[in-house]
C-alpha cells in the first residue's frame, strides 16, 4: 500500500514532508486538506491528528504526524533508497552530531523565524495589522546572532553534522525559502556577512527534490 501524505498543496510543513519523500524516492498519494474550509478541525480528521493540524501521513494503517517525526521515519525506513539523509545508526559520535544539528534546527532558527514572518507577513496577511517594527527588528538581530554560531559551523566542515546533508540541514528549507521570499530579508544569501552559510543555503535550497515541490504540490 502507498504511503499517502493527508495535508494542503501550498503548506510549508506539508511541503517538508513531500521534500523528503522525493529525496528518499518514495511514491505517495496527496489527500488534499482544504484549510479554509476547516477540514483540518472535523471530527474525523481529529480522530487521525488530534491537535488538528497538518499534515499527517498513514503508511499502511501507521498514522504519524509532526513533520520532524514523519521525516525522519521515512528516512530511516527507506534508508537504503534515495538520499542518504541519515548518520550510520552504528555511528555514536556521527549520530550525536546529527542530534546536535536538529537541536540547533528547532531551537536556534525555526522560532525566530516565525517571529520575523509574524510580524512581516502573517500580521497583515490574517489579521489585518501593522507589523510591530520594534519586535521586527529585535528578531532579526536574534537571527543574525544565531547566523553567527551557524556561520562558525559552517566555515569548518560543508553540513550541520559534517561534510553529508542530512534532515537537519534540509528542514530549514521550509521556513527559510518564506524568509527569503520576503524581499528585505535574504540574511541567508549575505555572502558579505555570512559567507558559509550563504554557499550552505545555495546548496539546499538548489536540491532537485526541493525544486519539485518548493511551489507547492
């Protein structure tokens, strides 16, 4: 039975998971979640993703969600096919850096950058607002502090947990590819400020299986 992917054609986080699919070789079915009209929030999709969020993937009965979870399960059981996105599993040292580099993924980067899209996008987009420029600011000066510690990564070896991609690296294409949609914001391609992490960023986001679906699926 094909895995399918239950989730929205232009969702970041559904967009991650149908990235790593691709990257991985692994053929899917798309059940498309209408958001606006809150098919994420009805009682039968609840019964499948309790926090009514999106998306979830059911391969052969196996309901997963959150897409880090979903992601790395797809990479560890197709692990001999496709990219090889994951350290040797007989590898302590490798396995403790890859750890290391999804750690500075969902703590160093994801939640900053949410603040900076709050504000620049979704404040005016959903809600109506001005951005507040004050709380803009000190986010993007958080970035840069953050790009910093990535950029004294990045000078030494070619990925976040050595010289191979890995998931950890290819997780920050979701909301990164939204920040540098913003046309002020391209902290990412500085190549003045941030040298390494701009030919790092090059490097991901030029991947074959994220060109596929960056648009949507």
């Amino acid at each position: 039975m094909v895995l399918k992917l239950f989730g929205s054609p232009q969702s970041k986080p559904t967009l991650r998971v149908a990235h790593i699919l691709k990257e991985k070789q692994v053929p899917f079915e798309f059940i498309v979640i209408d958001s606006s009209a809150k098919e994420h929030k009805s009682p039968e999709y609840l019964k499948k993703q309790p926090f009514g969020q999106i998306p979830y993937t059911d391969d052969d009965g196996f309901i997963l969600f959150e897409t880090r979870a979903i992601c790395k399960y797809v990479a560890a059981k197709w692990r001999d096919q496709g990219s090889p996105l994951l350290p040797d599993h007989n590898d302590l040292k490798a396995t403790a850096l890859f750890d290391q580099a999804l750690s500075i993924e969902y703590s160093n980067f994801d939640p900053i950058v949410i603040e900076i899209l709050m504000e620049k996008m979704y404040k005016a987009k959903f809600l109506g607002q001005e951005p507040d420029q004050a709380k803009l600011a000190a986010s993007m000066e958080k970035l840069g502090g953050k790009l910093e510690g990535y950029e004294a990564i990045l000078s030494k070896q070619k990925y976040l947990a050595g010289d191979n991609v890995t998931l950890a690296d290819l997780f920050h294409l979701a909301l990164g590819s939204m920040l540098a949609e913003v046309a002020d914001i391209q902290l990412l391609s500085d190549k003045t400020k941030y040298p390494n992490v701009a030919r790092w960023w090059a490097d991901i986001s030029s991947r074959s299986a994220w060109l596929e679906v960056q648009n949507g699926i």
